[in-house]
C-alpha cells in the first residue's frame, strides 16, 4: 500500500499541480484513514508541522467533541459514500478552525490506493450582527438559523426564503418565537436551552408558521458552537410539507387496503351475532315468550356489533394524529377482537400474556391499532397450519414493551435487512406498505421497532413505547 501512495505521490505532476499549488489544504489518507502526507496548506491552515500529523488517523486532526463525527464520516467515504460536511479542526495554538471537508479517491495505476480530504476554512465567523455571518451556511442546501440567547442573529437565503420574508433584515426584526406555531413553542425553547448546555438533541417536527401566514411542516435540528466566547446555536430547518403529505397518504392507503382485507373477517364476525338475534326473535314470534334472558342475549350481541363496526370506522376514517394517555391493555384488547374471528378460521389461538402492571402511554390510539393489527395479521397469515400466537407486555426503563411472537415459518436471513422496504413483501398478494407504515407510527409515537426472526420456528416483533409522564 505504501509503495503505491509513493509511486502515485511521486509521478511528478500530480503533487507538484495538485499539493503544491492548491490554496486549499489536501491531506492525502491511505485506506485505513490515515493521513500520509497533505500540501503546504495544510501546515498553514492548523499551525501543525507535517511531521506532527503525518502517519495520524485523520479524525484526530478534529477538535475533541467533533473527533467521533468526522471518524464516521472518514468511514462512510472508505465504504464509497462520501458526504461532504462542516467541522472545526484543532490549530496549534487552541483555536477551533471552521472547516467544510470533501472527499475524493485516489488511485495509482488503475487502482485505488487512498483518499484526499480537503478542508476548505471557513471565514467570517467572527461577527454575527447579520452583516458579517458565516459564509459556510450559505453552502447549506436547508435553512439555516444562528441564534443567541433565544434571538435570531442571521439566516442563510434559504431559511429567508422559508420563512416567506422579503429578506434578512426584515426576519431579525420578528422574536423567534413568532415563527412557530404556539403549541411548539415549549419543545422549541426546551431544545434550545439543551443546545446551550452542550446536548445533543434529536430532531424534532414542529409547525412553522411563515411570514405571509402560512402554516408548513418542518424538521428542526440543532448544534452548539462558541464563537467570540459565547454559546451560538446553529438550527437546521427542512420542510418535511411534502414528506408528510406523501407519508400521509401512504398511511392512508394503507388503512383502506387493511379495511378491505379485513372485511371477510369482520363480516364472519357479525353474522354470528345477527344469527343469535335472528333466532329469538323467531322464537319470540312463533311462542309468544318473553323470558327476561333472551333480552340480555341480545343487548349483549348488538353490543358486540356496534363494537366492531366503530372499530372498523375509525380505522378506515383518516384524521391527524391526536396523542392522549392511554391504556395499551384496552387497546390491545380491541385488537384482539378485530382479528379473533379470523384468526379461529385459520384455527390461530391469540394469547395476551401482562408480565407487569402497565401505566399508562401517550399515544394515537387509531394509528397505535392499525399498526398492531398489521402485526398480528402478519403473525396470522404466516401459521397456515394453524399455531398460536403470543401477546407480551410488560413494564421496564419507563418503557412498555409489547412483543408479537407467532410460530409460524419465520424469514430467512437474507430477507431480514429488506422488511420494511416499499413494495417487498414475502406474500403472494402483499404490498409491502404494512410493516413500512407502522413502522413509521411507531418512531412518530418516539418508540422502537425490532423485528426477529427464525426459518422454522417464528418470528418476533418488539415494540418499545415511552410510558406517559
């Protein structure tokens, strides 16, 4: 390895135009990321001697809190999928240097041998009264907020854009807070003061409320920096609108597709109970009896099918999500009996197993049924010899965890990595959207999905939901 970076560094032209004349600092990483030499900006740029870095993993010329970042992204490119990104490198004399890196590959003689790293620094950080901000945001293909203290100090053209304001000025003339929708408000400053403690904080959807009136969906996210000596937070917002319409929609369709497969079931289902009612009231017309208990029968069958019918009307109705407490065993319990009938008729026995006492969770009871209902209906339909399937719940790390585990053929390995993916099912007539959308219901309800699995033996899907506080 090392005899091709030399041949390759030593060809003359390629050092002499590249290395040698680049203004900006190229460090040259053999496959493993280490740097083995760079270009007289290098030195330049950090303070550093060559002799100081050469032969050092190139993550270690990062400041300490940024080291594990850039080690991850050094990785992505040695697997073939470099993404640019921003970080601060570490001078000679303690000074954070704002730096935007790109990789490349390197190859001698047809072959790849090792990767350039180069690091553009970032100028005009200094200032950020809005007429000197840093110019590395402007490169940001998402808006771009700088804040201190909870006030806007400067937004890239995109953030401006947005927002719907004419230009810059006009936008650091509004608080920050009138930006977006009140109810996001308490999460909004929440997030920030973490930022300023140094936290990191996952992304979060809020409502942003643009300057023409508006109303849009975004994703918003965060980081810390000190700049002249105070904490500045950089906020990176990205409109999800669209994303959130086509997720929409999808969940939608999905929902509809469920309804419909449902309906064999469901109509089993209530012609049990209307057989029960037809037969008293011909017993009642043909004897004249009124015994007290036929009527207890039958209020309790109607009862039952008043019960199904809502289920499946709020199941087929869209709405947006309402989070409310919840009891998860009611829940569960509707769904069993969504699916009881149908799973008898495959001769499934469906049994619910409470480990611990549940507390309550904050959920969107509709969209939490319609994901558990895709999960028993997978277990079901993978038994076609009959079996049983086993609900487990239980209470642990103010998690509740819910456990779908069927005996049924199982998934081989090869198609584990794939389940998820729209539009690949291991069915005859699936569409692959089922596991997709609840997937999805789950990570919005801030839980955990993990799905294993056995050839032969079954499969098992656990659900990690936050309890309510």
């Amino acid at each position: 390895m090392r005899d091709l970076l030399d041949c390759g560094i030593r060809s003359g032209l390629l050092y002499r135009s590249f290395f040698e004349q680049l203004g900006q600092a190229a460090y040259l990483l053999d496959r493993s990321g280490t740097v083995y030499t760079g270009n007289p900006a290098c030195e330049a740029l950090t303070g550093y001697e060559k002799k100081e870095w050469e032969g050092v993993p190139f993550w270690q010329l990062a400041i300490p809190e940024e080291r594990e970042m850039v080690r991850m992204q050094t990785q992505f490119a040695m697997e073939g999928n470099p993404r640019p990104f921003y970080t601060y490198l570490a001078h000679k004399d303690n000074r954070s240097i704002p730096v935007y890196i790109t990789f490349d590959t390197f190859a001698a003689d047809g072959v790849l041998v090792g990767y350039y790293a180069i690091a553009q620094e970032i100028t005009g950080c200094e200032d950020l009264s809005g007429q000197r901000a840093c110019k590395f945001i402007g490169l940001s293909t998402e808006g771009v907020f700088i804040c201190r203290m909870g006030r806007l100090q400067y937004a890239n053209q995109i953030g401006v854009r947005l927002v719907g304001a004419p230009h810059l000025q006009k936008l650091l003339q509004v608080p920050l807070s009138s930006l977006f929708h009140p109810h996001d408000m308490p999460v909004i400053e929440d997030m920030l003061a973490r930022l300023e403690l140094g936290e990191t904080v996952a992304p979060i959807e809020v409502e942003l409320i643009r300057m023409d009136g508006l109303l849009i969906d975004v994703e918003l996210c965060g980081k810390t920096a000190v700049i002249s000596g105070q904490p500045t937070c950089y906020l990176l917002i990205r409109d999800i609108t669209q994303r959130k319409r086509a997720h929409e929609f999808l969940q939608n369709s999905e929902k509809l597709a469920m309804v419909g497969q449902l309906a064999a079931g469901i109509a089993h289902e209530i012609r049990n109970p209307l057989t029960s009612l037809k037969g008293f009231v011909q017993l009642m017309q043909n004897d004249g009896m009124r015994k007290k208990e036929y009527f207890s029968i039958m209020s309790s069958e109607l009862a039952r099918i008043e019960l199904i019918v809502n289920e499946l009307l709020v199941l087929a109705k869209p709405h947006a999500a309402a989070f409310e407490a919840r009891d998860l065993s009611v829940l569960i319990g509707h769904v069993v009996t969504l699916l009881e009938t149908e799973a008898i008729l495959r001769k499934v026995m469906i049994r619910v197993d409470f480990e611990t006492e549940l507390p309550l969770i904050r959920c969107d009871e509709n969209h939490l049924k319609q994901a558990f209902i895709n999960f028993l209906k997978n277990g079901i339909e993978a038994m076609t010899g009959g079996g049983e399937i086993v609900i487990r719940l239980r209470c642990a790390d103010s998690c509740v965890i819910i456990r779908f585990e069927d005996n049924g053929v199982g998934i081989p390995p090869d198609q584990m990595p794939r389940l998820g993916e729209a539009f690949f099912t291991t069915k005859e007539s699936g569409t692959g959207l089922g596991l997709l959308v609840s997937r999805r219901i789950i990570e919005n309800h801030r839980g955990t999905l993990r799905l294993t699995s056995v050839p032969g033996q079954g499969t098992t899907v656990e659900v990690r939901l936050p309890v309510h506080g």
